[in-house]
C-alpha cells in the first residue's frame, strides 16, 4: 500500500486488492446502500456494493485450462478459476473505499486473455481532488498489468467521457502493457504497445476511436 497526497493535501492509501480482498472488506460491516436502477451500490460510490463480487461476469472460457498461451497471456498465479485472476486498485482513507477501478480477466469473443475495466468509481465528496487520477496512474507501476493485454472501455458514462477518457490518454502510454480498443480486430498482440483496431502499433492513445 503507498500513500499519495491529493490536491488538497489529504493524504490517502492507493493499493491492489483481489475479490477476497474485497470480499472481506464487505463482510466487515454494513453500509449504506443505495440502488441506481438495478444496480444496488454503497452511497456515494456508483456501482460498488455488497454483491460485487457476485456481479462479475460469466464466461465461457477458463484461464486455467488453457495449454497454450502467448507471452501477454501468462499470469504468474495459480488460480482456480477466472476470478482469482480479476484485479481491483482501491483508494483507501480512514480504512474505508472511497474510490475503486475495478478489472476483469477475460477471453470471451475474443482469441486471447486480457484485463477489462470493468467500472471506475469515486465516491462523491472526494472527486476532483485526484483520487481517479491515481486510480489510472497506479498502472504504470509494476502491477498486474505489466505484461499483459488491456482493453479500454467500450462505453464510457458522461461522467466517464468527462473525467475518465482524458485521464486514461493522458497517463497510459502502453510502455509496460498493451492497449487494445474494444471491438479489436487484430492478431493476440505480442509485446507491450498502443494498438489500433487493427493491431497496428500507434504513438498515442487519444487515436484510437471510439464507439459512444
């Protein structure tokens, strides 16, 4: 876990946790909840909630019974089943969430496993001050990502192509990981790098087009 400093000089923990991580911090205690259409999330903090872990999506492939994988595809766990893979960078302050980026390892429609955003989450009272920018910096330190495959989003909310589209191609540069757009037409990618939607190596993220 390391401390950074917010724009407004609080100082908070950023840190990577798996689904048990998260799951014991949910089983901690309660909070308070609130429901935005059908999604039932801690308030303040969209798409966070008690039943996060439950909510991941369902796959017709599995990581660990695969027998050949390319060089962007290995994972250095030995997990049983897709799940144990999924990675979560969470903000920390007093011991409570108060932002999260949340991954998925993932196969499906596509030829190779990659890490998918699966949702980008500030609570209320603590956005504008940096907490999300941290969240999106913290891939360009050694973690998970590194020597793997990332696909961006394929809809970003209008808060999220306000806020979370500049941050994303402002910080990432694909030095340690590939970048991929969604609906990627390409070959598995075999080194770390910006791709385009056909797997064309570029100098710049904000090229990459997308869909919303």
């Amino acid at each position: 876990m390391g401390k950074i400093s917010l724009k407004d000089g609080q100082k908070i923990d950023i840190d990577i946790w798996d689904n048990n991580q998260i799951q014991k911090y949910i089983n901690a205690k309660t909070r308070p909840t609130e429901k935005t259409g059908e999604n039932l999330h801690y308030k303040d903090l969209h798409f966070f909630g008690p039943n996060f872990v439950n909510e991941g999506y369902k796959e017709n492939n599995f990581y660990p019974s695969e027998k050949e994988i390319s060089k962007l595809e290995i994972q250095n766990i030995n997990g049983q089943a897709n799940s144990d893979y999924d990675r979560n960078i969470v903000a920390i302050s007093n011991s409570e969430i108060i932002g999260i980026s949340s991954f998925l390892w993932n196969k499906d429609h596509y030829k190779f496993w990659h890490y998918y955003m699966r949702f980008t989450s500030v609570k209320q009272s603590w956005k504008n001050i940096g907490v999300g920018t941290s969240l999106i910096k913290r891939f360009n330190e050694p973690c998970f990502m590194w020597n793997k495959i990332f696909m961006l989003p394929k809809i970003y909310e209008n808060e999220g192509r306000k806020y979370l589209l500049p941050m994303i191609n402002k910080e990432l540069c694909g030095e340690h990981f590939a970048i991929i757009p969604p609906y990627y037409l390409g070959d598995t990618p075999k080194k770390p790098g910006i791709y385009n939607l056909d797997g064309k190596i570029i100098n710049n993220i904000s090229k990459i087009k997308h869909v919303n």
